[in-house]
C-alpha cells in the first residue's frame, strides 16, 4: 500500500496547487490552510470546545490527498475537548464533494511532517485513550480509529453524491504540540493490501497511494 513516491517528487507536484492561492484562517490562535494543495478552504469558525468545535468548511473535487495545514497549537492554548491530554480541540469539517463520483470511503491522517506518519511517541492522536472519544459522522455507517502503526480514522460504507456534503465529528489532541499539524485526507479506493507494523512509516502513507490533484 506504500507508494515510493520521494519528498522532492511529493513538493513539486504540491508546488502549482500552492501558488494557485491558497487560502488561511486565523481563528482561536490556530491557523488552518489549504496551501498544501488538494482542496478549496472554504471557511474556519468555532473555538474548538466541545460545545463549539472549530466548523472546516472544505470542497474536495479529486481523490487526494487534500493536506489541511493546521499551525500555531501551543501549551497555553490549553484542552478545550476535556481530555487527559496537554492540549486538543474539537473539530467538525464539512466536505462537499465537487467531483463526479459518489464517496463511499474516507480517510484521515495526522501527521507532524510530510516524511513519517504520526509515532506513538510524538503525542499526536484523534484522542487517543480518552474516555468517550468522539467520532462520528452521519454520512458513514462505520466508522474506525487506527491508533497503531499511525493516527488514523477510516469513514466506510456511506454514499455522498456530487454536489452534496459530508460531516466529520472528531477531537484532536498533542501532548507535545510542534506548531504544525497536518491532516491529510484521502478518498482513493482503499487497498487491499495490510499496512506495515514500522512504526514510522515512509511517505506516501497507504492511504496517500494518489498523488495529489488540484481542485478545479
């Protein structure tokens, strides 16, 4: 399932997308962006409490990966989903889907770099051990969380159609926040393939096999 596309391969391919306009929003300290390509950001509000989660408004118009950047999490900026852990935030995406195929599977990804997926160690996760963690979606009618060998969240068996929306519901926490979150999501045809037990996986991930397509 793991492609061998290199980093500088992976950057220029990248590299139109960005300097087509990338867009950002500053809500709550944190800044999310499209700049790493794949997507339109379309909107961020919120302040990323349970209550009132931080609300990513996203189109998606190919298969991925569509990189959402998120920058600025710090210490100070505390727990805001009443976890155990040092900081996190919840968070409600709305992806309409731009292309011309219905979405039966999708999938993120939280990575601290392009290079490795998320280890155990670097305290990145969807909530990872909390009580009651929450992740949902009324678009999906099973839903998984992959803890282990990366951070991941599989949204399988659902039908989202062209032109229509898709809603996730879920948290994400950092132990040790580096200023800089990517959340990559995929909607390719899932491989049949197992993923690798390394623990740092190289880059694509399996679930980044296709390169990433600007959005029209």
């Amino acid at each position: 399932m793991r492609g061998l596309i290199g980093l500088s391969l992976f950057c220029l391919i990248l590299a139109p997308i960005a300097q087509a306009g990338a867009a950002s929003f500053t809500v709550e300290g944190l800044t999310f962006s499209d700049e790493l390509g794949g997507f339109r950001l379309i909107a961020v509000t919120g302040t990323g409490r349970l209550e009132d989660p931080f609300v990513v408004v996203e189109e998606i118009g190919s298969q991925g990966p569509a990189i959402l950047q998120i920058t600025g999490l710090r210490s100070t900026f505390g727990n805001r989903c009443g976890t155990q852990h040092l900081t996190g935030f919840a968070m409600t995406k709305i992806v309409r889907n731009l292309s011309n195929q219905p979405w039966h599977d999708f999938r993120m990804e939280l990575r601290e770099t392009e290079e490795r997926a998320s280890p155990y160690g670097d305290g990145l996760s969807f909530g990872q051990g909390a009580t009651g963690r929450t992740v949902e979606s009324s678009s999906f009618g099973q839903i998984r969380a992959i803890d282990e060998p990366y951070d991941g969240l599989a949204f399988e068996d659902g039908y989202v159609p062209p032109g229509a929306s898709a809603d996730f519901h879920f948290l994400i926490t950092d132990e040790t926040p580096s200023m800089r979150i990517l959340l990559v999501q995929d909607l390719s045809p899932p491989s049949a393939s197992l993923p690798s037990p390394l623990p740092t996986p190289p880059w694509p991930h399996p679930m980044l096999a296709q390169r990433p397509e600007p959005a029209p």
